[in-house]
C-alpha cells in the first residue's frame, strides 16, 4: 500500500477508533437458556407475554447477551438479558418490513432488566414456540451457538454513512489539498483499494461500534439519522466449510437505536436492517 494511502488509514483509524465489543463464536461450547448465544431456546420471564408478529405467530431468538454473565460498560445495560427477536416463518426478509424498518412486529428487541433463574428449559418451550434452528426452513442461523463477548476497539467502515466525510477530511490533511468529494478508491491503484477494504471494510459481529453493509446504509438519506447507535450487528460466518451464519447471499445484519434510548435501556424503538450481495 502506498505511504499516503497508510497515512490517511491510520489518521481515520485514530479518529474514529471506539469502545465496543466483538463477538466471537464458540461452537464447542454447551449453553443454556441464561447464556449469551445465538439462536436456540431464549431465557423468558414467564410472567410477561412472548413476543409474537401481528399475524399471531411466535418469534425465534436471533441473539441473547446475559451481562449477569458476561459484563459489560454503559452505554450497554450493566445487568439483566438483552434479546434479539425475528420471525422463523418469514422465507424472505427474516421479519424486515423494508418499508417501516422500526416497527417491531417480523422482529423484537427485548430487556430484562432482572433474570428469573428459577425458570426452567422445560417450561418455556412449552409456551410453544419455535426454538430448533435446524427445523426451521429460512433462518440465518443453522443452530444454538455459544458466544463471547471481546472488549474491542474498532473503526469506522467504508460503507458507513459518515465514512466519506472522514475520509475527506484526513485525506486533504496527508495530501495537503482538498479533495473536494472525491471517494476514496478514485484516489488509489486496484491493488491499494483492496487492501484498504479488507481493513475498512470488513463487518463482523459485535454490540456498538460501527455498522458494515454489502449494499447501502439505510441512514443515508437522512430518514433514519437520530438511530446513531449500532445496537447489535450479526455477520454472515463460514468456519472449516460449513456456515453457521448466513443471511440471505452472505449478507450482514444491523440493529441501531438512537443513543438518549440506549442511555435510558429504552429498546422500542430500534431500527432494524439486513442486507446482501
């Protein structure tokens, strides 16, 4: 890579490097319905209703984070289970209304700010809903999968909305002339352009930090810009020839809630999105 290409990463790495967590798969792991994990039977508070979709049918958990178990720092809760509900039975979109993406009825996101540990596997997959990934004929996951939670620093992606502005901005400070709007890979050979995605641009699972998209950011008009917050973002994964994530044609999953809500562990109004190649 160019010295100047390197330059420009390292100034937007610095500039845009946060606090967050990355996820990382633990597929030998045996978990349980109070673990962190993907997919499977969730924890549920017996006392409140499952969540369902208008149409009356029960939702699947995508993703569950015990921060009982598996501690974490604000602006995350500090305690109690936090899900990630979408609908098993939707064959296209996974629960997405593409049209009203924070309407939360193909998908859920759920708090539980104390954990009833007196509930047992048994009683809740008798309240009769889906829960055995492998059964399922459309879903991005292909079974209950243990996770960690990583404390991580991570950077700002190519293809977030507010990438191109800060590529401006340390490009025309290394190249010492504005660049007016010239995107990024106008500025560099193929082979530069490469290497820089493949660390700019690279997805991955994690809570917070900064979402990666294979089309479009669907903040980028504007619409959705108070949702500022990457909540929870799921990759598509493949390990030893085998997936055990995809979305759809190897796609990625994002989840975002405006900061002040995070703050105040208010998750009904989130902003869902998935997309793929």
């Amino acid at each position: 890579m160019q010295e100047q290409i390197q330059q420009i990463l390292k100034r937007i790495q610095e500039r845009t490097k946060k606090n967050a967590y990355t996820l990382k798969l633990e597929l030998e792991k045996t978990v349980d319905i109070f673990d962190s994990k993907f997919g499977g039977v969730p924890y549920w508070d017996l006392q409140k209703p499952y969540p369902k979709n208008e149409e009356g049918e029960p939702l699947a958990l995508l993703a569950q984070f015990n921060f009982d178990k598996d501690p974490v720092s604000k602006p995350l809760p500090t305690k109690g289970i936090l899900q990630f509900f979408i609908c098993a039975q939707d064959e296209e979109l996974y629960g997405l209304d593409f049209d009203h993406p924070t309407k939360q009825d193909g998908f859920r996101v759920v708090y539980h700010e104390n954990i009833d540990t007196s509930v047992t596997e048994e009683q809740i997959k008798a309240l009769g809903i889906p829960w055995d990934t492998k059964s399922f004929e459309y879903f991005p996951i292909i079974d209950e999968i243990g996770i960690s939670i990583i404390p991580s620093e991570l950077c700002i992606r190519t293809s977030d909305v507010n990438f191109d502005q800060v590529f401006y901005e340390a490009a025309s400070e290394v190249l010492q002339k504005d660049i007016g709007d010239t995107p990024f890979y106008e500025l560099m050979s193929e082979e530069d352009e490469e290497e820089f995605e493949e660390v700019m641009g690279v997805g991955g699972h994690s809570l917070l930090g900064y979402p990666a998209f294979t089309q479009w950011d669907p903040r980028d008009d504007g619409e959705y810009a108070e949702y500022s917050t990457l909540l929870f973002q799921m990759d598509s994964e493949y390990i030893d020839h085998k997936w055990y994530i995809i979305w759809g044609d190897v796609g990625i999953a994002n989840f975002f809630i405006k900061p002040e809500d995070l703050e105040n562990q208010k998750f009904d109004d989130v902003l869902y999105h998935w997309d793929c190649s």
